[in-house]
C-alpha cells in the first residue's frame, strides 16, 4: 500500500479544478462557450436559468480553480474557456494512474 499522506507532484493544484467541474451549473456555464468564444456574465445570464448573481458566483469559482480566463475591458469582464490549464490537469492525473496505479 501506498503511502495516502502525501499528494502525488501531478495531483497538485487541481482539486480545485476537479471541484469546479463537479457542480453541473458550472458545468453548463464551461458547456455554453463555443469554441475561443469570450463571453461576458450578461451573456452568459441571458442563457442560463440562473440570476446574475449566481452566474457571478460560479463564474468566479471557475476562474479561481482554473478552468477560465478573464479580461477586463472598460466595464466589462469576459470570460474564455482554459483549455491549456484543463487539458494539463486532467493529463497529468490520467498519466499518473497509468503509470502508478
């Protein structure tokens, strides 16, 4: 048995993703973007159920683990998908299990 006290290298910094990706609001938020498309929180309210401030709120929990990317323009903050970020992410966790477990 492996020691469990201690995070693999590859695991680290991305419980914060995987807890992101694993609320299906958010999921509908990332699943709303097409692709490169920048989108900002009235757009993204426009086509969701949801009120402006939870759009806000779960939009700040998908910035804060990774899975999107901000820019500020005037007033407005626009919001893209991180692929780079998510597809490491997962990359390095899949290639942990493959090479570990």
């Amino acid at each position: 048995m492996k020691n469990i006290l201690h995070i693999p290298n590859e695991w680290e910094n991305i419980s914060k993703l995987f807890e992101a990706l694993g609320d299906a609001q958010r999921q509908r938020i990332l699943l709303a973007f097409e692709k490169d498309e920048r989108l900002n929180i009235l757009q993204i309210a426009e086509h969701s159920h949801l009120s402006r401030t939870a759009v806000t709120h779960h939009l700040k929990v998908l910035h804060q683990s990774g899975a999107l990317k901000s820019e500020k323009i005037g007033k407005e903050v626009f919001f893209w998908v991180n692929k780079a970020h998510m597809t490491e992410a997962i990359q390095n966790v899949l290639n942990y299990i493959q090479k570990e477990i």
